[in-house]
C-alpha cells in the first residue's frame, strides 16, 4: 500500500473531509507518477511525448499511476505497445488541459479520479504555492 492509497482511503473513510482530501492533493502534487505515453511520436511533433487518453460520453480521461509496478501491471500484454515518462504530480496538474479527467491508479483498489474541476482546484494549489515561494525568497 502506497502513501497515497492510505491518504484516498482515509479521504473515503471520512467522507471527503476537508482536511483529509487535501492530503491526497498535496501528497499528489509532491509523487512521482509514471504516465503511459504513445510510443511511436512523429518526428515532427514538438511535443515531448503524447499521453494516452481515453474519450468516454465525450469526456477525456488521461492515466497515471503512483508505481511502474501498477502502470506494467495496467498494461499487461500491451505493454510493449507504449512507453511512459516519469513526471511529478506538479508538473502533470500544471500541463493538464482544464478539460481532462485525471485518473490514478485505474484498476486498482485505492483508485482517485481527478474531475476536471478538482484539475482547477490543484492549479491554484501550485500557484499559491509558487507564490509563497516567491514570497519567501523576496
């Protein structure tokens, strides 16, 4: 059980106190996650890497998860068919689209999905964060 599987089963235990939701989201924004990306990027393509997606009712649903142990485990036999980058919870939430469901640990006991208002919730976290970080060096 990872740190953040007892932080989401606390913040389930309590009902989504608070307190106990804002764990998850400062544990989140500390993790490291491993994100499954496509593995074949065109050589003209700017972007670092593609994160995979799901489109369910119109809604986009991006991947992630706390372990490369639960990303290979997720993939099983398709793994050979993606690659995936290592990138803090931060960086993640700060380059999400406003649009997209983030989804961690999918298929697995202490799973969280991240609506697209929550993704809004955690970019102010890293902005005011940031601010207290310039704040303090000032």
């Amino acid at each position: 059980m990872t740190e953040l599987d007892q932080l989401i089963s606390a913040a389930y235990a309590s009902q989504g106190k608070q307190e106990d939701v804002n764990k998850v989201y400062i544990t989140l924004l500390r993790s490291l996650l491993f994100l499954p990306v496509k593995k074949d990027k065109s050589p003209e393509d700017e972007e670092p890497f593609r994160p995979l997606f799901a489109t369910i009712d119109d809604h986009y649903f991006m991947l992630t998860f706390d372990t490369l142990e639960r990303l290979t485990e997720w993939a099983g036999d398709q793994l050979t068919n993606i690659d995936y980058v290592e990138i803090s919870g931060r960086d993640l939430i700060t380059g999400i689209n406003d649009d997209v469901f983030l989804v961690l640990n999918a298929g697995f006991e202490f799973f969280k999905e991240f609506s697209p208002d929550e993704i809004k919730q955690l970019k102010k976290v890293v902005l005011r964060i940031d601010q207290l970080k310039g704040d303090a060096a000032n």
